[in-house]
C-alpha cells in the first residue's frame, strides 16, 4: 500500500500508512532522511564504535560501553521481546529496514568530513539506542562520589553534598485539570531537561495509521512516540522520578590458570566471563579492553589488578535490563493505540527503564500520576554507596510496586522533587521549581494551552535565597562592596538574560563556590581517584559544591570553614571586577553550549535566560563556566479539549542537515520561550512525497 509523507510549515514530518507495520517502515525512512549523521552516531556509541571516527575524545565513552556490554543487552532484549511479543518485534523490526532503506541513500555532509559511510542497523539496534541514551540516567556514578564524601568527610557529607548535579536530567511537568481549564478539559505542559544536542535528542512528528493518529515527540532511532504523546483523545507527558534503579558492587577478583574468578557471597570463587574487544580510535592506536561479567553484572571499572593507579578495586554494574532482558518496548505500541487513561495506565505497567513519573489525561475528564518502571527491592545500602560483592545480604530480592499520586487543587507538578518517588531514590531535585510552578498555577483559577509559555519561561531564583541571607548579614563593606551588596539586596532575583544584577549575583556565587571548593578541608576531595574518565562528570569537586550551594551555606557548622569570611573576599572581588564593566549582563556569558559530534565554531552561542534552579532550567555550572549544556531540549503543551490548540518547540529544527532550511529555525522560538502550534488537518500540510 502506498504511504504518505507530509510536512508542516516548520518541516515537522506528519506520516501516514495503513497499517502500523507500514508506518514504522515510514517512520524510520524518514527518519534516516532527516537525521542520518545523528541515527549513525547513536549506533556507533551504542557499539562503542565512536571513536573509530570521532577520535580519542570518544574513546572513555567507548570502552564503558563495551564493559558494560550495552549492544549485548539489546541483542538479548529483543531476543526476548520476539518471544514474548512479536507483534513488537516484527513492528521494530520494520522501523528498522526503513532506516536501513533511509541511511543507503544517505548523503549528509558529516560523512565525508569524517570518512565514514553508513552502516547497517540490525534489529536491536533501536534498543541499544534506547539504552545507551538513558543508562546514566539514573545517575549511578554518583554513588561513586557520595563513597568519596563519606570516606573523607565523614556519612554527614553525603547529605550536605545532595543536589541534582552534574550529568544528572530532570523535567518540569504539570498537569491542570479540566476544572481549573477554560475549557473544562485538561492541559499538560511541561519540558524535558537534557543536555541540549544538535541534532535535538527529541523529533517532533506525527504518526497516523488505519489503528492510531498520534502526534508527539520521538527519539530518533526508536520506532513510535514514547515520553511525550498526544492521539487526540489522551495525551501524556513523563518526568525523571529520581529513582534508584542501577547498583555497584565492589568485587573481588584473581586471574587463576584458566580464567578470571569473583568471590560471591556464599564465600565460594566463580568463574567470570571474559573476552577481550578492540575499540578502533581514529587518530590512534586501537586500544584493547577486557570486558568481565560476574554474577552481579558486567565490571566497569578496574579489575583483578584492580584501577590505573593500582588501587586494588574492581566495580560491577547491575542495571535492570541485564538482569531481565527487558527493554520496556512492549509499551510503545500499546501507547500509540491508547484511547484514554486506561490505555496509558496498562501501557506503563509495562515500562521498564528509564524510570519515570507520568502523568495523562484524556478528553473525558481521566487523570493519571504515576511512576513507571522497574526499581529492584534491596537492601538500602545499595542506593547510597558501593557495597561488597562478597558479603550476602545485597542481592536483588523482587520489583517495587510503582507508587501513584493524585492531583492537589486540580493540578499535579513534577519536577524532580521528591514526590511519589520518594521511596524509590536517594537524592532529588531541589523543590524550587516544582513550588514556583505550583505558586504560579495558584495566581488564577482558570488556564488555557496558550497561557502555558509563561510558567515554561518563568526565571525566578529561590535558590539565591541562603546565599543573599549571608550577604545580608554581612556588615563593614566599603566603597564598590558596600554598593554591590545593597544592589543584590535589592534584586528582583530573576535570572534574565539581559540583567546586570544576575550576572553579578552568578559571578558572586561563583566566586564564593571557587572559594569553598578550594578550602583545605575539602582538599581530599580535589583529586578524584583513577575511576575511568567518563565517570569524572560525577567525581569533580567544583561542580559538586557549585550544585550543593545552598546546604553548605545552611549547615550549621562547615568543618571549620569561615563562610562570612569567603563571602566577604568574593565580594570585594566581584565589585572590583564589575567596576570596569557597569553594562555586564547576565547573557553575555551565559549562553548555549549544546553538544554535537563534530565540532561547529562557526555557530554563535545565543544568550539565555534561566538558571539551574528555575522553571526556565538552563544549567550552566557555578564556578567552572557560565555556560549552559543542558536546559530545554523540548517544550510542549498537549490541550485535550482541541489538539490542534496543542504546542511545541525544540532547540533547533525538524532536520539534522546543515543548511536545510529546518535545520535551526525553531532556535529563534525556543530563545524567545514561544511555540509552534501542533498542526493535524492534513488539508494545511504540504505533501511532500507518496512512498510505496
């Protein structure tokens, strides 16, 4: 049968097929028309191939892809959705000859700067996609750090040092109800937190077959709409539930005469499985890795001989989907068929990773707010730090139920803040974003979709509040100190791209967190150990006292450390700084730093509102740079009264081509907090081609 490709004014592709087999043929064809650097790419770090054509910078990502085996696991994924799900299967598999259809014809610019021709998926690869896009999601390495914080400072830092912080991703999400709605019909809003990437992670696109018309936003190279879906009668929307979902066992590991063995905890030796790989690195040598599996999981860092610097230390990851060869995309099909919250409710029951919290409505008043996905039940020991292999008592026992919440005054707020989630996680987003979209939904009794853009772009920072505290008790400043002070003090604590008083409360704070960090009671903590290079994003100590500001200014007492003292030099710096520059704002240095493959110096880097802690969440890192790589890297707003009244934006545009006329110009709309309306009447698309 023939299938129709259709785009919108802003190239947004709107696919029509009979069946949902024919669609996600379409699906991934255009797809790999769109967005083939970026689908190759994908492949190859699932591989942890990247590094034969990105070159050594990709090499740390590479080999912690093979230790942690993430291509295996999706192989053994989808050998087990084909038993288990066929249909599924069968449907991925189609997903995947388009792309593969796609990708041969493919003639994007990027491969010949690079000498790479495109390869060819197999049938999981849509899973190790999936995979490896979300395997740090939860955040495991920081457990790695909060080892290092106890170890040194004492079991209390673990708490002082809590935030969301570096190489963590988040979301707002809210959801209003059909009697706090002009309409009497719900809206849900909201956008995801990642870092920002060009070509965007997320791709607006509309799938329509004789089953399903759903339009939403997809992550390409994984068939069918999974976060963020509207089919005109439900819609739903998911946020990061914070949850702890992946653990780290120390090992202890000896080379014997035939192998590698683990001691388990039953006191007995076992052997490990072993092999070793060779990760190509253009440029370079190619460099062999052992990858090991013990009976916990694959050993991703050190090994009998324990790290580089010889500390003898071997560490394994236990991650769901290796233990249960279970992707979760036996729910991508049933979500795209879903009618009302029912559906949505059954679909997620069958969500595996990455664990979120979600939240649906449908055109008939139903709600839902839940957490989806599999938390193992385990000893709490292993959500806060390493635990030892050796020793019984850590083993994964069964599934937590998934918690379910209601709405509050008609409304429900996500934000990474501990929530119905609580139970499942260790360390949360700070509330301020989920109080100031719960306070600003309070400020009416009635919303709209297109009243949405304003809570998206809201740039009010409570979190300034503890380090203003000290800065007001603060006395004996003179001259430019004395004047700086009293400004802040004044300050309407908005983080607008164009105030001279952000920029100068953003180089206080990163002056006094340069300050902290670099205090002598912190000094065991500077020099992170020999974990490999990936793992350093969690490790680093700046980044670390940047995001935990406001407990380490609210403690009562700091390890001895005089925080009035460290303000009042910051300040006398600052002031003096700022002395030479009266017209600085807060844009001229923070500005979009999003990640692309290849590097682009060409591209200027736009000024941006926002701040880590406010709904308009741009994230730069206090004291190391005020640029920004993770913030929005999609908004939306799903009506249920009228889809066509729904809106959506992404940082840069609906093709991945340079040059391509949709290749950045939803930039303008994202920098200016505005959307594009959700188009559905075929009549106003412009058809583009009819595909047999």
């Amino acid at each position: 049968m023939t299938t129709e490709i259709y785009r919108d004014a802003w190239g947004v592709p709107h696919l029509r097929a009979g069946s949902a087999l024919e669609l996600a043929r379409l699906q991934g064809l255009v797809t790999a028309r769109d967005r083939a650097w970026q689908l190759e790419v994908e492949r190859h770090r699932a591989r942890g191939a990247s590094a034969a054509f990105l070159g050594p910078d990709a090499l740390p990502w590479d080999l912690f892809a093979r230790r942690a085996r993430l291509d295996d696991t999706a192989s053994r994924c989808f050998a087990a959705l084909e038993r288990q799900d066929p249909e599924t299967a069968d449907w991925v598999r189609a997903y995947v000859d388009g792309v593969n259809e796609g990708l041969a014809a493919a003639d994007a610019p990027e491969f010949t700067s690079v000498g790479l021709a495109p390869g060819r998926w197999e049938p999981w690869t849509p899973l190790a996609v999936w995979l490896a896009t979300h395997i740090l999601f939860a955040g495991f390495p920081a457990k790695l750090w909060r080892e290092e914080a106890a170890r040194h400072l004492g079991p209390e830092a673990v708490g002082l040092f809590a935030a969301d912080g570096p190489g963590s991703s988040g979301s707002n999400g809210w959801l209003v109800g059909g009697d706090r709605t002009v309409t009497g019909r719900a809206v849900i809003a909201g956008d995801p937190h990642r870092f920002v990437e060009d070509p965007g992670v997320y791709q607006q696109i509309r799938l329509a077959c004789d089953e399903f018309d759903v339009v939403g936003l997809a992550v390409p190279g994984v068939p069918g709409i999974a976060h963020f879906g509207h089919t005109g009668t439900v819609a739903w929307a998911i946020t990061n539930a914070m949850a702890d979902y992946q653990d780290l066992y120390r090992e202890r590991l000896r080379r014997t005469g035939a192998g590698v063995e683990a001691l388990g905890p039953d006191g007995l030796w076992r052997r490990v499985a072993r092999h070793t790989e060779s990760v190509r690195v253009a440029g370079g040598e190619s460099v062999e890795v052992e990858v090991l599996e013990t009976e916990r999981g694959p050993v991703i860092a050190g090994g009998p001989e324990g790290l580089d610097d010889g500390t003898p230390l071997a560490l394994t990851l236990r991650y769901p989907p290796r233990v249960t060869a279970d992707l979760g995309f036996q729910a991508l099909l049933p979500l795209l068929r879903a009618r009302r919250v029912d559906d949505v409710d059954r679909a997620f029951d069958l969500w595996a990773e990455p664990v979120n919290v979600v939240q649906a409505a449908d055109a008939e008043g139903g709600v839902l707010h839940r957490v989806a996905g599999r938390v193992p039940l385990r000893a709490r020991a292993n959500g806060t730090r390493l635990v030892p292999a050796w020793e019984p008592g850590h083993e994964w026992t069964g599934w937590h139920e998934t918690p379910r919440a209601g709405l509050t005054d008609g409304v429900a707020v996500m934000a990474n803040q501990r929530g119905p989630a609580a139970e499942l996680g260790v360390e949360f987003a700070a509330p301020h974003r989920a109080d100031r979209i719960r306070a600003l939904l309070a400020q009416r009794r009635r919303w709209s979709a297109s009243d949405m853009p304003a809570l998206h772009t809201d740039t009010y920072l409570a979190s300034a509040a503890p380090l203003l505290d000290r800065l007001a008790a603060l006395e004996g400043l003179t001259g430019p100190a004395a004047a700086l002070r009293e400004r802040l003090l004044r300050w309407d604590r908005r983080m607008d791209a164009d105030s001279g008083d952000a920029a100068r409360f953003a180089a206080l704070r990163s002056a006094l967190v340069r300050r902290l960090a670099a205090h002598p009671a912190f000094a065991p903590l500077a020099v992170p150990p020999a974990y490999p290079e990936v793992f350093l994003p969690w490790l680093a100590l700046l980044p670390r006292v940047g995001f935990a500001l406001e407990h380490l200014l609210r403690a009562g007492e700091l390890y001895g450390i005089d925080r009035q003292r460290l303000l009042r030099e910051a300040v006398e710096e600052v002031a003096e700084a700022f002395a030479g520059q009266p017209a600085a704002r807060w844009g001229d240095t923070h500005r979009l730093a999003p990640w692309r493959a290849l590097p682009d110096p060409s591209d200027e880097a736009p000024a941006l509102d926002g701040d880590h802690d406010c709904v308009l969440c741009t994230s730069a890192v206090p004291g190391w740079t005020d640029l920004a790589a993770r913030g929005p890297a999609a908004r939306y707003v799903w009506d249920l009264a009228r889809r066509e009244d729904s809106l959506w934006v992404v940082p840069f545009g609906a093709s991945g081509l340079p040059g391509h006329p949709h290749h950045h110009d939803q930039l303008p709309l994202w920098l200016k907090g505005e959307l594009a309306p959700v188009v559905t009447d075929w009549a106003r698309l412009k058809k583009e081609s009819d595909h047999g």
